[in-house]
C-alpha cells in the first residue's frame, strides 16, 4: 500500500514539473508584456487588444523552441511514475 509520504512526494514532483515545463511560456509572455506596456506608455498607445497577438505569437515560437524541452521532461517524469508502479500497488 502506498504510504501519505509516497503520495506527497509524487504531489510535489507533479508540482515542480508543472513550474518547470511552465516557466519558460509564462517569462516569455512577461517579457513581450513589458516591452509591449512600455511601448504603448511611450507612444501613448492605450489599445488594450495590442498586447495579445505578439503574446501568442511570442508563445507559439517559444512553445517551438522549448517543446522538445518540455517533452522530454514530462516523459521522464511519467516514466518514473510507471517504473514505480509496482512498488505503489503493494
């Protein structure tokens, strides 16, 4: 039987791995946000909608440049889960 210790380990793994895949898309998404906000205070540019298309894009070429990153963490991630599967049933 799994222990509440065995369970709080794989809650924190599954947590840190979400920060970790996450983090890149989200400091990309702040970094085109802040260039964006100054932009607009600069130039007096208040359009609300003019940050979201160079977010998505910005996140779409970092989601192609960290996707393969991303992946093979999870996988790792998801291959210690089921070679430790055995020890979690007993």
């Amino acid at each position: 039987m799994i222990s509440e210790g065995q369970v709080l380990d794989i809650a924190k793994d599954a947590i840190y791995m979400i920060i970790i895949c996450g983090a890149p898309m989200l400091l990309i998404s702040l970094v085109v946000g802040l260039v964006i906000s100054i932009f607009q205070t600069v130039t007096s540019i208040q359009e609300q909608t003019l940050t979201f298309v160079p977010k998505i894009l910005a996140v779409f070429v970092g989601m192609m440049i960290f996707g393969s990153w991303i992946l093979n963490n999870l996988s790792g991630f998801i291959e210690r889960l089921w070679s430790d599967f055995s020890i979690y049933l007993s």
